[in-house]
C-alpha cells in the first residue's frame, strides 16, 4: 500500500539521524568479517505492523543480507512467537537494529490499539477512522499501521479531500457560505464534510447540501438527535475525545464512522525484542 520511495526516504532519513558518520561502538569491538543472526520475537500480545518496513531498514543498509520473515502486517502474535530472522555482517546489522525496532514497535503499536478500539464496537454499523493527529513524517506509515489494525483511513493529505471545520465557518461567517464557495469550485468526485459543534449547524449543514457531516464532540444524546435528524441523507462521523471506554456507546448512537486521534497520536509501543542468535560450536 505505501510507495517504496516514501518508505526508503523515511528510512534513509531515519538511518542517516541514528548512525551519523559511523557505529562507533560496533567498528571497535566487532571484526569486520564477522557475521551475525539475529531473531525477533513478540513479547507480548501484538497485531502486527510494519514488519515489511523492518525488513526494508536492513536491506537498505546491508544489501547483502538475509532476511526471513514469519509474519505479515496484520497478523496477531502472542508472547515468544517467532516474527522472522535477519543473518549478515555484524556490524552493518547491529548498526541499524534499533533503527528497524523503532520501526516495527512503533507502528505495531499503532495497530495493536486500533485493533482494540475495532473490537469495541464490532457488530454496530460505525466504522473507525483515523486522523490526521500523525507523528510528523511519518504518516503514511501510520496511516498503513491503522489499516492494519482493522479501521480505514480518513484524509492523506488536505488535498484528499473538503473538510469544513470551526475556522473555517468562523472567517466565512456560516456553514452555508463556507459550503457555498466550497461546491463552486471542488473537482466533481470530491465530496465534502463539515463539522458541527451543534445541532442548529447540522440543519444548516443539510439543508446547503452537505455531503457527510462530522458531529464535534456532541453527547450521546445529541449524537442521537442528529443521526434522527440526518435521517440517512449524508454518512455522520462521529469526533472529539473518543477512548476505549466512550466508543461503544458512541457507536449504539447509529453514527456511521467514529473517528480517533488516539490510535495514532497515544498508542504506545509494543515490546519486540530482537537478540543475536548463540549457535552451538
């Protein structure tokens, strides 16, 4: 799903922060003939993401390196299950391990929460999205990790797609204006969204012809007057603080989508370890 030159650019860049002009450490210590293998393994409960980046932070350093992989993106692993193997020269290896780790942790993170937070209203007609509250530089990644996880994907970019928000509404002076100026000039396969902070702005926003409309953190009751309210005219999104113990409820309001800043901006990361492979002389 990503583009192998945003991914090899985010890796080079990361490389090029990490090593500076050389693995000091491993030049001293390590021959530079030798060679290692090293095994990564699930430490804990994880759905799995960014295992193919990994890979691609090895491959990028040490071209001459062997990599086997056990998992896929999207797979769930418990605790000791074994998620692939890289063999090559030591010190280009050790070099980049953190690196990859970072990587790997990182967006298996991203995808181990989202996972939890699909789960939570599996049966209801909400889907989970995104945001685009993303560690700057590397969204795309994150935005993969998501999908991975089990939710979809909200706005790339600002130029995926028309959302009309508060400051957007406040300079134009009303939903209508904003909509207005909005629909003479979008390209005919866009749609646009408009938040509302309230249930006057979600009439506004239906009657100027809105097509989806983000509901910005309403009750649980107003998200209820407003799905009425809509009546299955445009999709509704629901937004604003939404947690773990908040989403299910949010769903049962009939909202369409319910999106979630957290899963990209808070999930922590999860604990993979990576150890040189002792083999038996």
């Amino acid at each position: 799903m990503i583009d192998s030159l945003i991914v090899d650019d985010v890796i080079d860049r990361a490389l090029a922060e990490d090593i500076g002009f050389g693995d000091l450490t491993s030049e001293l210590v390590i021959p530079a003939d030798a060679r290692a293998e090293l095994a990564l393994k699930a430490r804990q409960d994880i759905v799995v993401a960014g295992i193919e980046v990994a890979a691609r932070v090895f491959r990028r350093h040490v071209p001459e390196c062997g990599v086997e992989l056990r998992v896929k993106d999207g797979d769930r692993v418990s605790p000791g299950a074994a998620m692939g193997r890289v063999e090559g020269p030591a010190r280009g290896l050790l070099a980049v391990e953190r690196t990859a780790l970072n990587f790997l942790q990182h967006l298996s993170g991203i995808a181990t929460l989202t996972a939890q937070y699909a789960a939570r209203i599996a049966g209801t007609r909400a889907v989970l999205i995104d945001t685009r509250k993303t560690t700057p530089g590397l969204r795309a990644l994150e935005k993969h990790a998501v999908q991975a996880g089990g939710a979809r994907n909200h706005r790339l970019r600002l130029d995926d797609g028309v959302l009309i928000k508060d400051n957007h509404i406040s300079v134009c002076g009303s939903v209508r204006v904003a909509l207005e100026r909005a629909r003479a000039g979008i390209p005919v396969l866009t749609r646009i969204e408009v938040e509302c902070d309230t249930l006057e702005q979600v009439r506004e926003a239906l009657d100027a012809g809105a097509d989806m409309i983000l509901l910005d953190n309403m009750s649980l009751d107003e998200l209820r007057r407003a799905v009425a309210l809509s009546g299955g005219r445009v999709p509704l999104e629901a937004s604003g603080g939404v947690r773990l113990e908040t989403i299910r409820a949010i769903a049962e309001t009939g909202v369409d989508f319910i999106s979630v800043g957290r899963i990209t901006q808070s999930a922590p990361a999860v604990d993979i370890g990576l150890d040189a492979v002792i083999k038996a002389k």
